[in-house]
C-alpha cells in the first residue's frame, strides 16, 4: 500500500465523516511550484493566456483565484509569458483600485486565440493523469465498508425484508457490480438511490484531468455536491489546505435512465466550445454508478455489458480522446444495474457470472403492505383506518388478483387525496375515494374495450364523427 493510501486510510478511520484540512493536504498538498504542479509551463501558459482573453487585465491576485494555483508558479509562468512577449505589466489605477496586473500583447492575443481552437478549457488549472489515477486510489470506495448498524439506520423507516438487508450489505462491501431485478413497482428505484446514501463520508474530485496538452473536465455541478464552501475550497491566496484545483465533496452518484447512450460512457467533445468533457463513469469515481431500468436505454443492453467487461475484470477504463490519445483512468465504483426485465433476456452467462451479486426484489406480504400504508398515512396526514387497508387488502387487491408492490400506498392514497382535495372541505377518507383511486390507477382491459367498440361503431373518426 502506498502512502497516498496510508494516509486516506487513516482520514476516513472512524465514523466515516470528512477529516480536517491537514489530512486532505496530506493526500493532495498544494504545489509550491511549477514542477509541483506536474504540468508543462506552456500548457499553463496557454491557461492563463485564455483567462486573459476572457476577462481582460489581471492582477497577479486575480490570477491565482482563476488557476486555482499559488503565487510562485503564477510568477514563473508569468515570467516565461514576459519572455515570450506575450502579456505586458498594466500599471496600477488607483481610482479603480486596480493592483498592478497584467493584460496580453497583440502577439499574446493571437497565441489565445490559437489555445482556444485546440480546446476550450477554461477554470482552474488541470491535475496530471498520473496524479488523478494515485488519488483516485488512495481514497477508493471500496476501502468504505457498510456495517449492519449504518444498513439499518440507512433504511430506517423503509419496509424491507431482513433477508433483502443482508443480501445488500455483503454487496456493498464486496467490490464487485450489482445486478437488482424483479417486477416493476417493488422498489428497486427507490432502494438503491437509498444504497446510495450509505457512502456518507466524503472525497477530492478534481475540477480537470491533463492528458499530456489536452484537458478533460471532471467537476460536474450535477453531480458533485460540494461540502461548506469555506471546506471545500480552500483559499488558493494562502500557502496551505490541500490543492485547490481538487474540490471536497460528497462521494458522488450518477444515476442514468432511459437516456443512456454509447456516447455518454466516451469522452465527450464539445463542439462549440471544443471542451473534452469526462465520461459518467469518470465522474462516478469513488462513489456509485446507478443504471435504472436497464433495458430501456437508448443503447441495447449488450452494448453497455460489453463496455464494461474489461473494467469490471482489471478495475481501469480506456479512453480515447477525438485526436486519438489513448489512455486509461481508474473504475473506483459501485455499480448497480436495475431492470424490470428477467437478467437472461438481457446478458448472456458470461456476463452475468461476472456480476456477482444479483438480488430479486418480490412482491410484498399482506403485513409489508400494511406498515407502509401506515407510513403513508403519516407522511400525508390521512387519518388511519384499519377497515379501509383491509377493504383495499381483501375487495381491490384480493378481488381484481393485484399482488402487493410497494409503490402501491403511496400512489393510491396519492390519487385519493387529489379527489378529496378537489371536492373541497374537510374530509374523511372513504372507500369510495379508494374506488376512484384504483379506477385511476389501474388501466381497465374492459374499458379498453369498450372503447375499441364504441369507436367502431362511431365509423372510426377520432371524435365519433364519420
């Protein structure tokens, strides 16, 4: 184990919560100069000379708050851009209360617009690869590990099996993808974005990767939620915290839909403001990767399996850039698949094996059914009434052959309390509300029918008109 790894180790040891500043600058200290920074001086050059373009004459303060990067390196890449002639110094305006700063030549101008044409980048300076593959380890999720207690505080007041817990804890824990499938309804959904929340400690995610001269974003706003402000960033002025071109935040989730496409797993070039923008399974690292309803993406269920075959297997993705630099990142995830769909209509033996842990989610008792109703009934302020849950129990479930899902308390008494809500007054919920309710929810084959029939009889026209 190296010693990135060490030091992680012992920062998240404990219960788990984010450790002070000195352990984070442990793990990524703040480099006090350019061959600190792992980047050549003309990417930076290139850097500050955008920033220049964008937002005109800069002081060297101004400058540091831009690139994320300390005094010593803003002063030699200042000094090689002088030598270059590429900025000039502006004398101070003390009407403005402008500090002595610097602003590009016109030879200055021209070599931003040349650095913008080959990549739009502009924030705080990049991290080498190098450096993101050894941070990216030494704070891995899998060095977290879920215990009984956190599962059951985690789902506290959540209507679940004991035997479903301790299938989902032991999976957590082991490394490996999670395969969660059953009918639609049962909770899939709503358990693993649930999962989710159990990583509850924190970890550094860079705002850019260099590979070689080109720059990839990582930071996504919609996806890393940054801690307090004055915690996650720390002052790039002072000469201490950890390396301000990495951000603290929450160990982050990306959750994906039907939306998913082949595309969204490679880097993405941007074609207007010729960004390299990082794949979701980069933004994922060190946290969870969630694809829901697996089945219904836009990419067939064997294009995204394939994908992950290798990192699966090596724990490393290969990317490529659009000018066909090849390189690998680390995979540092949880990776759950949900689908609705029998796993063997999906992938093949192979794949499967691979997974490790696949966990069905059924329909309920009559006694889950009844705490979640229960539950629903707080939630919403409806009052309980036993006879109601049996009528709907025995007369709508029992009667029409509904197995019980769990997503069925929340939606019926959901539709009830708009009926209720929509006839005005203070009501009491009743069993003709519940009525309405499932006549709502529930599409009629019957009533299908006869509006099949009545259509027909009406000479097809869409408004009963021939």
């Amino acid at each position: 184990m190296n010693t990135l790894q060490q030091t992680a180790n012992s920062s998240m040891a404990g219960n788990g919560k984010a450790p002070g500043q000195g352990r984070w600058q442990s793990l990524a200290p703040r480099p006090m100069s350019l061959e600190q920074t792992g980047l050549s001086v003309r990417l930076l050059a290139e850097l500050f000379a955008k920033h220049l373009q964008d937002t005109g004459a800069m002081s060297a303060k101004q400058l540091i708050q831009k690139v994320a990067l300390a005094g010593p390196v803003i002063d030699t890449v200042i000094g090689f851009m002088r030598q270059e002639r590429l900025v000039e110094v502006c004398a101070p305006d003390m009407a403005e209360g402008r500090e002595l700063g610097y602003r590009l030549t016109q030879l200055g101008h021209g070599f931003a617009l040349d650095a913008t044409a080959r990549s739009g980048y502009l924030g705080p300076a990049p991290v080498p690869l190098e450096r993101y593959r050894e941070v990216i380890a030494a704070q891995s999720v899998h060095q977290f590990k879920v215990n009984r207690d956190q599962m059951e505080r985690g789902l506290v007041n959540v209507t679940l099996r004991r035997e479903m817990k301790e299938q989902l804890g032991p999976a957590l824990n082991s490394g490996r993808a999670i395969f969660i499938y059953g009918p639609a309804g049962t909770g899939k959904t709503y358990i693993t974005q649930k999962l989710a929340t159990m990583f509850d400690d924190n970890c550094l995610v860079p705002y850019a990767v260099a590979i070689d001269e080109q720059v990839m974003s990582v930071f996504d706003p919609l996806v890393h939620r940054l801690l307090d402000k004055e915690v996650s960033s720390p002052s790039v002025l002072l000469d201490e915290g950890f390396d301000p071109r990495f951000a603290l935040c929450h160990r982050p989730v990306v959750i994906t839909g039907g939306e998913l496409g082949m595309e969204m797993l490679e880097v993405q070039t941007n074609s207007v403001t010729r960004e390299y923008e990082a794949p979701l399974q980069v933004k994922a690292n060190n946290g969870v990767f969630i694809i829901d309803d697996m089945g219904r993406q836009r990419a067939s269920p064997m294009q995204i399996f394939n994908r992950w075959i290798v990192p699966l297997e090596e724990q490393v993705d290969y990317l490529t850039l659009r000018s066909g630099k090849h390189f690998s990142v680390p995979f540092d995830q949880v990776l759950i698949f949900s689908t609705n769909m029998n796993p063997m209509d999906l992938a093949d033996e192979a794949f499967l094996r691979r997974i490790g842990h696949k966990i069905y989610f059924g329909y309920l008792n009559a006694d889950e059914y009844s705490q979640i109703w229960k539950q629903v009934c707080i939630e919403k302020q409806i009052s309980f009434d036993p006879a109601l849950l049996n009528y709907v129990l025995n007369h709508l479930h029992q009667g029409h052959k509904i197995p019980l899902r769990p997503c069925h308390p929340r939606d019926l008494l959901g539709l009830a309390l708009d009926r209720m809500q929509y006839e005005g007054g203070e009501q009491e919920l009743t069993s003709q509300h519940l009525d309405w309710a499932w006549g709502s929810y529930f599409v009629s084959l019957k009533a299908e029918l006869e509006m099949s029939v009545n259509h027909m009889q009406n000479g097809g026209g869409s408004d009963g008109h021939s």
